[in-house]
C-alpha cells in the first residue's frame, strides 16, 4: 500500500496522473452507489452528467463517456477518419508521440503527420501547407486538424488563435478536434478573460469534437467525448461498445463527472495546479544556474537542469521526466499536489545546487 | 440521482451489471486514494493486486488489468489470432452475440465462427467438427475455441469437461480462451467439488487465457486478463495501451481487485448471487404456469413465462430480457440481490399470475 | 508448360477460373501495348473502357478497375460500411464462405451476417427479417444488403426479384452490393426478356454498387467496381491505392474490359457458357442415377452423384468440387468450355456408371 | 488508342510503369492460354516460376505472386509487425510516401518511422539510434527495417552496405525487409563485381523478405514476394488471400515471371534501362546550366532544372516529376526506353537552353 513515508512526494511531479482522486468525485462515487440502475448508460446519472457538460458548454453537444485519454483522443479522430486520412498535429502532441499509434488502430490506417511549432503551438501557415500538400491518391488525405488546448508545453491558445487555426482548417475542408486532456486548466488559465468561456474555447471557436478530459482533473479515470458537431456523432455509440469503451456499470464514469463539475470543482482544481506551477515556475526562475524553457501558462514547467542537478534530485528520489534534448525536464502539478511537496522538492534542489 | 423509490429494485434482475460496487470493493477505492504513486501500473497497488491474482490461481501468470469485458475478450483473442483466423464459440457466446463485432475490430478481421450446444454449452464433436473443416485459404483458419464459464445459460462447465474440450482443441492446433465474466460465479458453484479450485478449472484443464470478470462479481469496473500460457503475453502491454486500456491511474483498477480478493469477498458473493438465482429458481418452479429452461446452476434463471404473465410483470415496472424465442426471459442475480427483491417481484408475480 | 496431353481437360468443369484468356483479351492487351502511357489510370484506354462501361450501363456510374473479385466485393462493402456494420448476404454467398473475411478485413470489422434461402437466393422476407432485429449498440448495425447475381448456385434473379429485395432494403436503410463475378452469366440468361438489360438488372432495380467480373468472363484477372450510386465512390480512389489495388500499368486492366466489351464478346461468351452447361444439364439429367440439384440457369450445374459414380470419375482424372452435403457436386462451364470437354466427360461417367 | 503519334514518347520519362510489356512477357503470357490448369497457384506455372525464383536466388525460399508493389511491401511488413509496432524506413521511401499509409492499412495500425539519410540511403547509425530510442509502451515497438535497393534517389547499397544495415537490425531484432520494386536495377548495377549475385545482395547480406518487383522490369503487373526466413512465411497464403491478392487465375501472374526469367531477360531490360539512364546523365551533366543531384547508379537520374527550362520542357509535351525542393527532377529510365526518345528529349532541352 502507498503510505506517508518520506518519500510519498517523490512522484508529485512526475505527472499529473500521479496524484490520486479528488474528495468531490470520491464523494460522487459513493453517493452514486445506490440500488440497482439500467446499465450502458440508461441511468440518471448518465443523464444529469450528460446535461451538466451540455450545460457548462451552453449548447446542445452529443456526449460519451469513455474511460482514458487515449480511447477519448482516437476515437473522436476515428469518427471523423477513414483509413487512408491523415491527421494532421503537432510534433508533440500526444497522438503523435504518446499513444502507440492508437489513431492508426481505431480508425484502421489514418496517419498522423506531424507538424512543427514552437513551445506545442501550431500556427496557421504550418497547417495551411501541411493541408496544401498532397500527392493524388498516393499519401494519406489530410481530413482533420488535431490541437491540444493546454499544450504538451503546458502552453495555452487564445480562443482568437485557435479560431484562426479553425479557419484554416475549414478552408481545407478539415474537421476539428481538441485533445483536452489539460483543458481545465487552460479553462482556468484564461478564465478572468473575457471570451473565453468553455463554449469560446471550443465549438464557438470552430472546434467540432472536444477530448475533454477527467482523469488529470481529479477523476480515477473517465473522459468525455464532446461533439460539438453532431453529424459526427452518428453511430458514434456503436463505435464506443465495438472498441471495448462502453461501460456496463455506466453511473461511476458519470459520477466522476458530476464530483467535478459540481460547484466548478473541476475549474478550481484546475488552477491550483495551475497556481502551483506558477509559483513552482517563479522559484526556478530564481535560481541562477537554471533556465525555464516555456512560460508558465497551465500545469507544466519545463526547466532547464544541469546534469549534475537532475542527478542529484533523482539520486534523492524525485521522480521527473526529460522532454526535449538531453538538458530539459517537465515538472507537472496537479490538483493533489500541495505547497509542502514544492518545499521540499525546492530545498532539495537548493541542496544539490549548492553542492556544486 | 437513483433513490430508494419504490420502484428502486425494478431492475435488480435485469442483469448482473445493474448492481452498484460492493462494499469491498469501494472501501479499497478509498484506501489506495493517498499519496502520489507512479502512473501505469508501476505501483504497488497493482503489483499486489497483481501477485495476488497468481496465488489465486496457484501459477506465476501474466496479469493485465483492463477497464471491461468486451475489451478483455477481444484483446485476449487478438493476442492469439490474426486478422485470417477462425474464433470458435457458442453461438450464444458474448463474443458472438454482444460486443459489436469487437473481436473482428481488435484482431483487424479475425471472424467468429459461432457452433451449436445445448444450455450454452459446447461439446468436444461439435468443437472437432468444426476445427476439421478447411477449405485452404479461402476460408478463416480456426485458431482459438473461446468457452465461457458460466455460460450465458448460466450453466457450469464441470473441469474435466472443460478439460475434455482443451483437448480437442489441442489437437487441431488452437489454443483456448475462457470468458469468465462470470468466472466467480462457476468456482462458487464448484466449490464444494474437489478438484475445482480456480487454477482446476482454467490451467489445469488447458485453458490458456481467461478473462476474469470483476464488474459483474461487485466492482465498478474492472476485468483481468490472465495468460496462463505466457508466451501469449509476449508484447501485450504494447497492445492494451494502443487499443486505449492502459489506465494512467491504475491503481483505481487494481485496487478494485484488492477489494474483491481479499478474505475472499469475490466467491462470497458469487456465492450469494447463485443462493439468490437457486432461490428464485426454485420458487418459479413453483408455479405451474410456468417452466423453467435451464438448470439453476449459477445465477442465471431461465424461464418461459405466458405473454400475459410477462406483460404484467413488466406493467409493474420490472425489467428484464427475452433470451429465447418469444416467451423465453433471463432473471438475473446478483452480489446486491436482496430477498426483498426476490419477494417484491415473487409477489408482483403471483399477483399477476392469479389476475389471469 | 501445360499442354494438350490426354489430361489437358480434366480441369474443364472444376471451375469458370480454371479456362485461361479468351482471345478477344488477349488480341486486346497485345494492342495496349505501345509506346509510353501515363500510369495509374490517366491513360486513353482506360478512359476508353470506362466510357464503354457507362454506355453498357446507359447511365454516369463511376467505375474502378480492380485485380480480382474479393478484392471488388471487398472494396464495395467497405466504402458502404464502418467496422461496427453487419453485411447481409445468403450463406452461401462469396462474401460469406469464399473469402476468407476478406470483407471483415477491409472494413476493419464489420461482420457478414448469413441468411438462408434456397438455391442460393434470398428473399425479402428474410431480409426484413434480418434487418429488423436489434440490440441497441451490442450487435453490428445491418448496413448494406449483399445479393449475387448469378447466384452460387447458377440460378438467376429475375429484375423485379432483385428490385423486391432493394425495396426491402431501402425500407431499413440499407445499401445494395451486388456481387456480379458472374455477372455475365445472369445478363445473357436474361437477354431475351424485356426489361432485363444491364441498367435493368442494376441501378434501375436499385443496386447501388455493382463487382463486374471480368475474370470468370474471359479476361486474365481484372474486375470492374461499378459506382451507381455516385456518393458511395467519394474518396474511393484512397481506398483503393492504400489497399494494393490500384494498378500502375492500369492500361493493362483496362485493355482486357475493351476486349470483353467490344462487339459484344463478353455477352456472347457467357451465353456459350450458358450453353454449355444446359447442354450438360440436360444430358446428366437422362440418367436414371442422377439428379439436378437446381434448375439450370447459368453456367454451373450441380448434380447429385453417387459415391461410386463421384469416386470413378476423379479416378479418371476430373476435378471439380463437393458443394451440399456429401454427394451434391458442382460442375462449372465456361467461355473456354468446347464440346469435346462434355463429351470427355459424359462419355467417362457412361463408363463410369454402367460399371457399377 | 494510345498511338504512335508526334506525342508518343512525352511520357517516356516520367516513370518507368510507363512503358509496357517486354516482348518476353507478352509471349509467356500468351504461352500460357492453353487448356484448363488448376487456380489459385496450384499449377505447372506457378510451380515453374516458383522454382526458377529459388534458383534464382540459390536457396529454398517460400515465393508468392501478387499483383502491385504496394501490396508486395504492406503484405511483407504485415507479416512481420502487429499493429502497435514500428517499421523503419528512410523518408523518401515508397512506403513512407507513396503508399498512402498501405502498411498502416495491411498491419492494422504499425507506423512507419521516417529516418534522414543523404541520396536515398539509410547508415547503420542512423538506424541503430532509430531502433534505440524508445519509450515503454507508449509508442511503437521497433519491428523491421525496411531497405530499398536500388533507393528512391537510383543509387546503389553495395551488399556489403546492406549487410552492415542487416547487422545493426538483428542487434535490435529487428527484422529486415527489402523492397525490390527495382531490384533488376540493382542487379545490373552490381552484376560485373565479385559477390554481389542475387543471393549475396538478399539472404546472404541478412535480409528476410523481398518485395521482388517484375512491373517495372517489363511485366504488365506482377511482384514476388520472396521470403528467405521462411517462418514468417507461416499462414501466409491466408493473408495473401484475405487482403484480395490471391489471382483465380494465377498462371497469368506466374507467367509473366516465366518471360522475364528466361535467358536472364530481367537483367538485360534492367541493364538496357541503367545504361538509357547512365547515357543521360552524362549528356544533362554536360549542360553548364544544369546540375546532377545524385550519382545515377541504376535507372534514375536527378537533375537541378532552372525554372525556365522546367517550363520550357514542359511546354514541349514531356512529363516529368518534381522530387526535391523546387528545382529537382527526376527522369527515369526503362527497358523501353529508346535512344530516339533520348534524342528527342536532349533535342528539346538543347532548343529551351538556346532559348534562355
């Protein structure tokens, strides 16, 4: 069993799915535990969850719960994709780089091309040439643009950037999908704008499919597919059972759903850890010998780490993750990582620092 | 929100999977909810969940914990078969009946060659018959005989059946998967046998990978696929994390099966769900209107019900499934089956009945 | 080399695939071969045959050479279906026992559902039937009806049999594959009734898709996919290169069509095929021993034989294939079947059956 | 019909699929259309040619015909990767670029890696770092290293390159695959050096399966897919079939292997077309304007094209491709090619170079 040993923060920032669940959706668990409901999704549960999420985005989007990121991201992608498509994404996105080639299994052969752009960002030259290119029959028919709203460099685009990148797409004939995985924290990230509610970041924005993500949030493990372009959604249900995503006991991915969007839990979550990283990211800021590579805007810091110093922190257990070349680390906060787990991560670093 | 409305237990016999999560099981939930602990199943939660599964089963197997039974089937099958292969089961096999053609999707074309049984039960001529017809390579060459236990007749393989089926198998090459979505509910039943203890009814009778259930015995979610036959478990993790069933949180899955395992709460319950079904069994058998399609050997109930009689109980708000022909129905129980439920409906049922 | 030994027409009735090229073909392809063409389809002569394929139709279809008839049926059904679709056709159909899944393998899953019928044909009924029963998101959504036409059993259907069949279809919402590898055979069977042309065995009687064979009919390997429905062939050329189909010499393909089309040669050749086999369904129907297993419509006759008689002709050499039950055999004819084969082969089963 | 107009040879240099067939092709085809012979393969033909393959390359590999180059390399690389491996290749190979993802398609989902390497070709570090990298389950699992020979870019592998490549692959376990769409060019290249027959530049240099390309050679359409390490062979036929590469009438596929085989006629057009090639490289070469990309090795020639001389050709009729970067051409060569249609081209070009 985990326990509060000493060394129980050593993983508090090798990723936001190290940290566990939070109070509201354990609490919503509990609470859906009662009596006998229909399964598949014919429950109350299901269905309060489902208008919650039509309710935040202020429209009548189509909504499926599935259990992780990765079923959530290919098969929105697959709804969209046949098997001689290519979607188009960033070099760094998740689809490209993390996810064992799970666009290509659910949808049978699309390709993902992956695109350049800097601190995880796509601008719309990149794509609108990407979009251009073609070959006849003899490559992949780019078919949608994939964003990823946090970005992989904990980044965040305005709901002005990503309508440009929308723009273009739709110019090429391209659907839209956002992976986001971290969109509550871009959510909170840009939430004292004005225009930037949900429904600006996404469908207003010209995004058809949103990958909206619940497990890095504070859930045990439940994504929502949203389709914000309904036409997409035909049949979606038969795709979701046939690739072993539809849940018989249907209320507990739903009731995670409710522990977060209950009270905007799931925004104030999200800027925790987003508080977190900034300060985590000011601290770092602080120290002579290092260098942040990204700006702070969601959950992530990347910082630049001489090698003797990501030695000495991992000689004293911590547990992070290198992201570009040999001298780049990403740092993540969650909604479970406390002020405590910075000081101690940052009198280690100044121990080994100062060792030097 | 579901209550303790009157009509709460309406769909206590609809299925297996219209239960909540055992208290077990949910008491494990919280207890793994500390601390932050590495992603991916590199935690000691899972490890132990993990260790625990093999001393079940008496045998140093791989274990992988995914999120449904659809999945656990159909990635349990694409691990032994290629898109060109021949799955032999029971036409009434899950696999065959109700998973939307999953196993075709997760192999890339792999088709399930469904044979006749009395009670959902396969015989070895049968099995033989159907693994010795070939037609070269115009036809899908049969590769795997998938059983299930229990089946969905809610019968029980005895273990020397089992074994006299893996036999056969055997000698047309093809190995052999066991659907045990309602495994518990089979080594309840047995469990007063010698010579059928879990590792007697799955290894030792020749079955090479089973798919253990957990969501129908009391947990939220979760099923374990269990290679007994190691080499099959070659590069599988690469597999259930393309096909979108790695759990960043893992934990929350493994820790289900701490609940279960532990002081054996998984066989008690099974156990309570099969007295329930016995029960019921018993009692319709009662009624002279009424006859009874299947041996109670689970918790399963089969039973041919007039149409008047059906039509009424379902006017009362019950739910439950036609399974055979026009006057066929499926009853249902469970580890929450309570005998009010089974009185609330034996009630109702006698009610209608009497108003013929 | 094969030659003109003793033995050179025992493969005469195995099979309409077993006769090589008809010379019209190959007078056709000698011709394609000047001088530097583009390649992959933008070429004269595969315009040309297009074009002649559009005017046989008397309609605008669109029209893709393929090499062989799993790969046109294959295609056909997976431009009309996603991987959780079903496919209804006759058990008996070239989709369902001949292809090894080939349709489960380019559609990435969708399932062949089986139907019966006698004498290889389906009825409305049945495929109401069919069409009709669901289970919500557990089973493969029916999608496209699958007929063939002349059937696997060498009867044909009548236009306003297959227009019954669309009706029905169209009423479920249904797309119309016509498995037409023989093709040929069912349009010179019913050249001489009105309204029995090709557009009357296809658009007109609401076909969507149409696999033209021009294999069995005299060319090499080659088949033609005839769009009818124009919106099912958008994007079709991705399908096809991305599967191995699209051929660089495509001139070479399409040269064959010219050469089938040309003066009617691939409509003469059939109905010498035609010929053929009712001669020898005739003849075979004289002994008293024997018995037609199906009217003869077409170019195949299936014979029931006893034992003796099927042992002493594969003693002599001949080959061709058990089809029902153990003494149901079928022998085929062909464009390349000559009298003197009939007379080998009835002047053997004389010898044969006065023998016993 | 394509005819022996003023325009004839404007596509003479546009690739080598647009010629046609060799005169030795047409006569084994024609040889071939006599009597009826056994399909599927199971011929005096198809074993002929088998054999004669075996012979060519000294050793008892398991060969099988199918129709396209694409199919012959997603075929191969499906017989070696499951979907969530990786294929290595270099970036400008066919089956990165030209292939509209047809091994993502036959494997169900394996992703093609793209690796940098100058003038077409891979080096053994470049390789080694590829299969290095990796990433746990996350990302495809390094399976096979595919090698062209002769390369996109018409250069050369010695054996001994190959050799090292191979070398590197089985440190990783990986397996190797050699697409030979121009493996005649190559062969011709390298016939007058000591060790460097067929053998030594497939199976005696470490490689496992070889897509042997006949349409470019001469043939109409056919490629022999060669296996050396005759396990992955295993099953093969059945996936040859399920994906629609099996021909009905094989003995024309085989046939034409029987044309280009006999009295060493493959390497003789390949010669034919590396000395068309070799000829005009040296004449562009000695345009002041103009500039080689790339050594011509086999049967390609790259050539720097001011924009005006592009045009100017253009202008004339003749078609050729863009292959890097704005001003590179490539113009290929084959059997067909004729020293009038080098004449006419370099006429052309000398006219447009006057006219600047």
């Amino acid at each position: 069993m985990p326990d509060a040993s000493p060394t129980a923060h050593n993983y508090a920032f090798a990723s936001d799915n190290t940290a566990g669940v939070c109070p509201e959706v354990l609490a919503a668990l509990a609470e859906a535990n009662r009596g006998h409901v229909p399964s598949y999704g014919h429950d109350r549960i299901t269905h309060e969850a489902t208008d919650r999420i039509r309710a935040l985005f202020e429209t009548d989007c189509e909504v499926f719960f599935v259990y992780n990121g990765t079923a959530a991201n290919a098969l929105s992608l697959a709804s969209i994709c046949s098997s001689y498509h290519a979607i188009l994404a960033h070099a760094d996105a998740h689809v490209e780089r993390d996810e064992c080639a799970a666009p290509e299994f659910f949808s049978g052969g699309a390709r993902v091309v992956p695109l350049p752009g800097s601190l995880g960002k796509l601008s719309p030259d990149v794509v609108d040439q990407a979009a251009s290119s073609h070959h006849e029959v003899h490559a992949s028919k780019p078919r949608v643009l994939s964003l990823t709203q946090s970005t992989e460099w904990g980044t965040v685009y305005s709901p002005a950037a990503i309508a440009a990148l929308t723009a273009t797409a739709r110019r090429h004939n391209l659907a839209v999908h956002l992976d986001g995985a971290r969109f509550a924290n871009a959510a909170a990230a840009l939430r004292d704008r004005p225009g930037a509610t949900p429904a600006d970041l996404t469908w207003r924005a010209g995004v058809d499919v949103l990958s909206f993500g619940g497990t890095k949030n504070g859930a045990a493990g439940t994504e929502a597919i949203v389709f914000f372009n309904r036409s997409l959604a035909a049949e979606f249900a038969y795709r979701r059972k046939q690739s072993g995503q539809l849940a018989s006991k249907m209320r507990f991915l739903a009731a995670q759903w409710l522990g977060l969007l209950r009270d905007d839990a799931w925004l104030r979550h999200a800027a925790h850890a987003n508080a977190m990283a900034a300060r985590l990211g000011r601290e770092l800021g602080a120290f002579p010998a290092l260098r942040l590579l990204a700006p702070v805007e969601a959950n992530a810091v990347f910082v630049e780490l001489p090698p003797a110093v990501a030695q000495g922190l991992f000689a004293r257990g911590w547990h992070f993750y290198a992201m570009m070349g040999e001298h780049g680390y990403r740092l993540m906060c969650s909604w479970a990582t406390q002020p405590a787990d910075l000081d101690a991560f940052l009198g280690d670093l100044r121990a080994v620092v100062s060792a030097q």
